[in-house]
C-alpha cells in the first residue's frame, strides 16, 4: 500500500497495520497531514491542527494500547490541552485550553492523538455548520452542498480522508445529522454514559459527545476508550462499560425492530423514503422482525427541543461575560454596557437569537406556559419510547428526512433549518442511543448524495445498536462509497 | 400559553444582558414569533397528569470524596483573561 492510500484505512486496519509494524504512527500522521493538505482548500473542515504537538505524541506512540497511535480530529467544543477551543465563535476567538476534557484524556489513555479540531455551528446551534463565525465547511459529496450540522467539520473531514475518526456532540442530532449528509457512521451515546467535563455546555440536560468514523466497529472502538463514569460530571453514569465490539459479527436472528409509523412524513424525500424501506427489507433478510410501533408525541419534539434547549443554552451561555476568559468589549462605560456589549458583539446571530428565545420562555409569566409545559411533554415523549421499547429491541427510522441540502437554502429561514432534527431530537429529549448507518446514494442533479439510516436502541443499550448496524453495514456497499474528491 | 406576540424582544434583550442591533432586534422579532406560532401545538397536549422531566436520566444527590486534588494554578486560571494584573482579574468598575 502506497502512503497516499493511508488515509483511506478505517482505524481498526489501521490499528492492525501499526501493529504488524507495516507502518510507523509518524507515518500515518504524515499521510493524513498531505490528505489534509490535498483537500482541505475544497471542505474547510479544520479551524486548527497541531501536527508538531502531534508528531511529538506519534513517536512515543504504543501501538498495543486499544487505540495507539490513532490521529483523532476533535470538534473545537471539546477542550485538548493547548489548543484552541473556539467553539466556532468569534467570543472565544484567542481562547487556549488549559486543561483536557475527560473524554479526550480517556482516549489519550487509549493511545489516541488528538490533531486537530473542526469546524462547527457556533457553540453547537445549528444542522449545517454554516453558524461558524469562522468559515463554511463544505459536503466532500458536492462543494456547492451542507456537511450536516452541528458537527459538520468532523463529518466532512472523516467523508474525505482528511481524518480517520472524529468527535462530536450531539444535542439533537448534531452527530447523527451530519454523518447522515456524509455518507459515514455516527453516534449518539445514551445520556450520562460519556463524560461532559471539558466539554463547553450548550443544553446540559441533552448534549452528549460521540464518535464519527468510517465503520460501525471503529466507533465502537473509540466508545470503548470514551465511555464510563466520570466523577467530575455528576451526571455521568455509574454503570460498567460492555465491550461494544462483542456483539459485531452476529446476525439479527431473533432481534424485534420497531417502524414507527410517525417517522414516515411528508416532506420525506421520496429517494430517502425508497433507500429506508430497502434497507428494512435488508435488515428482515438478516434475520430480524419488524414490528410497527407508535410514539404518537414524535411531532411535538421539536416545539420541545427548542424550548428546552434554548433555554438551557440562554443559563450555560451566561458564562460568556468578558471576564474570566473571551473577548471583552473596549472601553466599557459601566458594567451593563461591559456586559450588554461585550455579548452582543461577541456573539453570532443564530446564538443571539436562541439566547433571546431561552430567556424569554424561563421568563416570568411565560415560564409555566412554555418551559414547564415542554418538560411535561419532554416527559410523554420519553414515555413513548419506554413502551415502544417493551415490544422491540430497537427502533428503525431515517436519520434525516432530506440528503445535503444547498449552502445558503435555509439560512434565512430558522424554522426549516431547526425542523432538519426531526427524526434525531426525541433521542435526545428521551436520553436513548442512537446510530447512522449509510444506507444509500441519492441522486440530486448529476451529484450523488449519502442517505443514512437511525437505530435508536434504549438507554445503555449501545451494544445491541452496534450490533445492528454493524450487521446492516457489512451486508451492504454503502459505506465503501466515498467522495470523489 | 401566551400568544405569540407577548414577546418583546427589546426587553428580552435586557434581561439577557446581550445588546442588539435596530435590525436584530426587527428580524428576531418576526423570526421568533414564527417559532412561538410553530410551538403553539404544545397547548394541544393533555398534560395535567404529568410530572415535569428536568433530565431523560434523572440523578439526585451525587457526591464524591472531598479530598483535595491537583488544579489550574493561579496563572493557568489567568490565562485566557481578557484583562489582568498582580494575578487578579481585573473587572469593569462596579461601584460610584
């Protein structure tokens, strides 16, 4: 194998490859340094890379460790000792890490190299990473398209080679969307099961950091290292962390998966309608039962998520005040002027407004009608799933109801970019587990555009959604497709 | 629920100490009140039985040792401060 084919491995060949000593992990960060260098002009992925700091990792790599000497692009939201964490804002702008979050010091552990960090919404509000007030990150797919968002740097950059995993978070959809768009796997973890610490707030109660990566085992592989209890977020889950990679392999005899009837909408795009319903018949053929379920609160998720989490954002961003860290405002001439400026400048339009509309629902008078009337129905949506998963093992559905849409198509109009979750943000609302699986091609005027296909599995029950998708992935093409870029 | 047209974003604006423009404040104004129309279908729920869910996964009371452990040191806490000296913050002047 030729250098220049390196970046095209999937971290479990890689990983095999760097231990058969074919390859040396300075090699492999070389490799991706030229693809970064090939490609980056056309996707915009990265905001910063650190290869000298890399390179000094690389070398005193051990390839035996579960991820050693794996080059990992991180979603600039998650804080990596030294380098920049932007969080794709203007307010954050000559920020540097002074600490790792847990996650990445569990993958450090693991053996992992964090290089680099991608492109995202500002502070992780948006579906099409065009709210970075730094740069558009482009579909490999078609340059003229969206990667997805929030976590739209990570997925192009996985998409094109330009990266063997990434990491993102996901709040509604923010990993699953964007690995959707791409045409690679991505997961979002149940609730509590991987470590917020390090990792900049943006809805508490419902962001969760996830793998983005070529295959299913090789998410599994970095939720193996990332996963687990963390006493520095007393949200973090107690329970012991499963091998994800046992379950992959196995067919789907005897599994139940649930077809929402909700899921199949209007406004579903006909080709991603077909590429679904194929891949259930895929899944039948494997061995598994479709069963039809119900979640009849599904069309209110959306009203919900942007109550909920605006709200949560409108309390967590309340940190950005000019103070200990992040842009100030010149010559303030009191300190609401400090304040009120230093924010308003700061800050980019898509996070104002959502800023606006979470004060305004937490504000007095509005705060039963709107904040607590959305937890009550946040709490009939989860009801929905706890019975739906009484009957099924997991629950099958699109990831997002269209492929790429254009740069530029929704920007002026929040309601269609927010209404991109609906398929994602009751997982979220629910505190499930969820996956994307390519599952077809599109064809858009003359460009061909990934399609995914979500498995949702109940809390803690990553295992069974690697299982499943693994089991789907490997059956098909799908994921050997890649960008011509 | 409230109609949708309760919403002053003006007076939002202050409480959520975050300065916006003339044309900000004109284009939230219509945008946030095509959301709020949106999430009117809230009211259609029947949820006088439902207790309200502040988390998917609700945890109470979670302690850890309180023990000390190694943390950022002064200038470390210090260096992403937009302004410092002597190892403080300095802040916007809050008294007369």
């Amino acid at each position: 194998m030729s250098r220049a084919d390196l970046p095209a491995l999937t971290i479990a060949d890689l990983q095999s490859r760097l231990r058969r000593k074919e390859i040396s992990p300075r090699n492999v960060l070389e490799s991706v340094r030229a693809r970064i260098d090939a490609v980056e002009s056309k996707i915009d992925a990265y905001l910063s890379i650190d290869f000298e700091a890399a390179l000094k990792e690389a070398e005193k790599a051990d390839v035996d460790l579960p991820l050693g000497g794996v080059p990992i692009a991180v979603k600039d939201i998650i804080n990596v000792i030294g380098q920049p964490c932007t969080c794709g804002s203007k307010i954050l702008g000559n920020y540097r890490s002074p600490y790792d979050a847990t996650v990445i010091k569990k993958l450090r552990a693991a053996g992992a190299i964090p290089f680099g960090k991608t492109n995202m919404d500002e502070f992780a509000m948006g579906s099409s990473t065009e709210n970075s007030s730094v740069k558009v990150t482009r579909n490999p797919w078609d340059l003229s398209r969206v990667p997805g968002g929030s976590s739209g740097g990570s997925a192009a950059a996985v998409a094109a080679d330009a990266a063997f995993g990434g990491l993102g978070t996901d709040t509604g959809g923010s990993i699953r969307q964007p690995a959707s768009l791409c045409g690679i796997v991505g997961v979002k973890p149940s609730y509590g099961r991987v470590s917020r610490f390090g990792v900049t707030a943006f809805a508490s109660s419902l962001d969760q950091v996830g793998p983005l990566t070529k295959t299913v085992r090789d998410s599994a592989m970095i939720m193996n290292a990332m996963a687990g209890h963390d006493p520095y977020d007393s949200t973090s889950l107690p329970d012991a962390v499963p091998d994800y990679t046992k379950n992959l392999g196995r067919d789907l005899k005897g599994m139940r998966l649930g077809l929402p009837k909700e899921y199949m909408i209007e406004g579903i795009d006909l080709q991603v309608r077909s590429a679904v319903d194929a891949a259930i018949k895929q899944l039948q053929s494997l061995g598994a039962e479709i069963v039809d379920v119900t979640l009849p609160h599904t069309d209110y998720g959306i009203a919900v998520y942007y109550f909920l989490a605006t709200a949560e954002a409108s309390a967590n961003l309340a940190r950005f005040d000019g103070v200990r860290y992040g842009y100030r405002a010149k010559d303030p001439k009191d300190l609401l002027d400090h304040y009120g400026r230093t924010r308003g400048e700061g800050f980019g339009q898509e996070v104002k407004r959502r800023i606006i509309l979470g004060t305004y629902v937490l504000s007095s008078g509005y705060y039963d009608a709107y904040y607590v009337r959305a937890q009550k129905v946040r709490e009939l949506i989860r009801q929905d799933f706890v019975k739906a998963f009484e009957k099924v093992d997991a629950i099958v559905s699109p990831t997002s109801p269209v492929p790429a849409f254009k740069l530029g198509e929704r920007t002026a109009d929040p309601l269609a970019m927010y209404l991109a979750d609906v398929f994602t943000n009751t997982g979220n609302l629910a505190g499930i587990c969820g996956i994307s699986v390519p599952c077809g091609l599109a064809k858009v005027n003359g460009s061909q555009l990934p399609i995914g296909l979500q498995v949702l599995g109940k809390s803690l029950d990553e295992a069974r959604i690697f299982q499943i998708a693994n089991a789907y992935e490997q059956s098909t093409d799908w994921h050997k497709q890649r960008p011509k870029i | 629920m409230a109609k949708a047209t309760d919403l002053d974003v003006g007076y939002v604006s202050k409480l959520a100490r975050l300065n916006l423009s003339d044309e900000e404040t004109r284009l939230f104004q219509k945008q946030l009140a095509d959301v709020l129309k949106y999430a009117e279908k809230l009211r259609e729920v029947d949820v006088s039985r439902v207790e309200a869910a502040a988390h998917a996964v609700p945890m109470f009371n979670v302690f850890r040792e309180d023990e000390p452990h190694p943390w950022f040191t002064a200038e470390e806490a210090l260096s992403n401060a937009p302004h410092k000296a002597n190892q403080l913050f300095i802040v916007t002047k809050v008294v007369e």
